[in-house]
C-alpha cells in the first residue's frame, strides 16, 4: 500500500478511471450484440438501427480514449460489412 499522499490519490484515481473504462467497454459490446442479433434475425431495418446507435457509442468510447481510433475503426467496418452483407 501506498504511504505518499500523491500515490495514494493516483491510485484512487486509476480505480475511478478503470470502473469508467470498463463500463464503456460493457456499452460496446452490448451494442455490437444488438447489431448481430439484428443480422442472425434477418431483420434489416432493425440492423440499420443498431448499427447507428453502435458507431455511435464505439466513437465516443475512441474519443475517450477508451478504444484506440483503429480498434474503433476496425469494430465499425466489420458491423457494417454485416449489415451490408444482409440480402
């Protein structure tokens, strides 16, 4: 453990920032579901739907600095072929 004030803080403040990273994480990948479950089913409309709220959040998660931009890119390019794909 810790003794200096400073340390002490700085892991109080990795702890905050990992639970923030983790939830992010958890909200991408809830959403990447919803695109695949949408393309399992068939349903294009709903496909179309999820992706846009998935790029959505994968962007912001890049923004954050939770994803590197080229993760961020790399997951929104392969939801997209998916949904492409969809006759």
């Amino acid at each position: 453990m810790a003794n200096i004030k400073s340390a002490k803080k700085r892991i109080l403040v990795a702890e905050r920032n990992a639970d923030r990273n983790k939830a992010i994480r958890s909200k991408v990948k809830t959403y990447v579901k919803k695109v695949d479950a949408a393309v399992e089913a068939g349903d294009k409309e709903a496909a179309k739907a999820a992706l846009t709220d998935a790029i959505t959040v994968i962007s912001k998660a890049a923004s954050k600095g939770v994803y590197h931009k080229n993760t961020a890119s790399r997951k929104i390019s392969r939801l997209t072929i998916a949904v492409n794909k969809m006759a």
